[in-house]
C-alpha cells in the first residue's frame, strides 16, 4: 500500500512515528506538505500536483493538518476523497472538530456532557453571558486558540469583564467556560481508533497553571479510565464523524465533561505514558479500511 502523510513538519515525532510503523508493516510512504500542493478541480479528473508531479498513485491519505491551515489542509484532502483515496479521517470531520463553536452545539444535541458555555458577540451582553455560566471563576476561550495558547482563567467578574472586553476590542471570537475546579488543573487525554478507546492518559498542569496542555510544561501519566468516561470518548468521536481523535475529558462532581475533540492528536505523549504502539494501531486500522472511494461520512453537522 502506498499512504501519504499530509504533515509540514516531517521531523515532528508524530509524523516519524506513522513513517517507521507503516514502513515497517511493508508500505511505501511519503511525507507531502499540503501548502506545496496545488489542485486541478475538473469534473472527471481531479489531480494534485506536488513538487512538479501528479499525485495520482496513493492509497491512502494520513492527515496531520495543523490548525494554522485547516482551510487550505482540507482542501488538499478533499480533493484527495475526489480522487478515490482513502482518508484515515475525513475533510468534513476535522473541519467540523477545529470549529470549536461548531463541534460544542453538535456534542451537546447529542447529549454529551459539557462544561456550561457560553457565547456572545456584543461586549454589551457580557454580565448577562457570565449569568448565564454561573459566574466568576470562568474559563475564557479563543475560537482560534489550539495547544492551551488563548485560554485564559478569570478569577473574579471584573477580570471577566476586563478580558473578555480586550478580546472584543480585537475583534476575536471566544467562549466562555465555566471553571471546573475539582479537576484540579488535570484532564483525560482517551486517544481513539476504530471507535474504541486504545489508551487514556492523564495530563496534569504545572504548580500553578491550570492548563493542562503538554506544550504548556504539562506532564503525562497512565490513567485509568471509567466506563463511563470511555463510553463518552467513544460517542464524542462519533459526533464528529473522525476514525482517530484525542477526546479531552475533564473529571468533574457530575460526571466526564468533553471539552474538546482533537482530530490530529500528537503521538509521543500517549505512547510514552501508555507504552503502547499508537502509530502501528492506526496504520493497522487504515490496512483494515482502506478501500477505494471509502469516503463515506459518518458524522453529520
């Protein structure tokens, strides 16, 4: 089989990983970078041109689309979904899950438990916004945020108040959180496949932060997790439609609360804490799935 890795970054550890366990399992298998790609959109004959060359021989297609490029990653990988190839997690999917408003309102038709949020587009509205999560402390969200960067904790209403004003005078989008403050400044990373939970750890904020993000000087240990919190990774995958996504859980005194599905979680993290082979999972999952023209959605929103 030959698969392609959608990654910019082809010495990132996650992008490494898939290469050494796919090459290993017998396939061929190149690292392409989206932004290099650039598409011929026809009726009959949709082709991507990388480098010079057509792209028209792959099998398989291993998204690691960074969020700073989700518009244009996806993109590349729908017109790769035209072509017939296989895509580990589908265009429609990731774009559903980066939109952080978006993936919110689909886990909450579906019943999955969320933290209380809330989401205002005029500074006028704002004690009412803060009413409406239960007050102060409150957790304050940039729509474009990713890896902890645009989280910020607002202790008292005026710091609320005072935040979430700078964000509108920028012209951001954000969310407002309530503070769930029994998890400790910890949450459950479970990492899905195939619609099962392959391994869960926990990450645990630094003394004194209360992001829990590994790339804000958070560590990783085993856990072990609940029915109830692997049932709830499980269906939040499936809202969102995504074949391999981090589910990040918090522990609150009401149950397991998702606050957000990663559609290309980084590797090292779970496999150092979990020992396990994530990278050989996936690529045995894709050996196992990847048939021509198997695009089907299966999320909607």
């Amino acid at each position: 089989m030959k698969i392609a890795i959608l990654s910019r970054e082809p010495e990132l550890y996650s992008t490494q990983r898939l290469v050494k366990a796919a090459e290993e399992r017998g396939h061929e298998v190149e690292v392409i970078d989206a932004l290099r790609c650039y598409m011929n959109i026809t009726s009959n004959n949709p082709h991507i041109h990388y480098q010079g060359r057509v792209l028209d021989d792959f099998d398989a297609v291993i998204p690691r689309i960074g969020a700073s490029i989700t518009f244009y990653g996806t993109a590349i990988l729908r017109q790769f979904e035209m072509m017939g190839v296989y895509p580990l997690n589908e265009s429609v999917a990731i774009a559903r899950s980066r939109d952080k408003l978006r993936s919110l309102q689909l886990l909450s038709r579906k019943g999955i438990g969320l933290p209380v949020t809330g989401f205002a587009h005029s500074p006028d509205d704002v004690d009412d916004l803060l009413q409406e999560v239960g007050g102060a402390p409150v957790v304050i969200k940039l729509l474009e945020g990713t890896q902890g960067v645009g989280v910020v904790l607002a202790e008292t209403h005026s710091a609320a108040q005072s935040v979430i004003q700078a964000f509108h005078g920028l012209k951001a989008n954000i969310l407002v959180q309530e503070f769930i403050s029994e998890a400790k400044g910890a949450d459950i990373r479970c990492f899905v496949v195939g619609g099962k939970v392959i391994a869960a750890m926990k990450r645990q904020g630094k003394e004194g932060e209360f992001r829990s993000n590994l790339h804000q000087g958070g560590s990783a240990t085993l856990v072990r997790i609940t029915p109830e919190e692997r049932a709830t990774a499980i269906r939040a995958a499936k809202v969102m439609g995504l074949n391999v996504c981090g589910v990040d859980l918090l522990r609150s005194n009401h149950g397991p609360l998702v606050m957000e599905v990663n559609s290309s979680p980084g590797l090292e993290g779970i496999e150092t804490s979990s020992g396990k082979d994530v990278a050989s999972i996936i690529i045995q999952f894709i050996e196992k799935n990847a048939k021509p023209h198997n695009t089907r959605t299966k999320g909607k929103g």
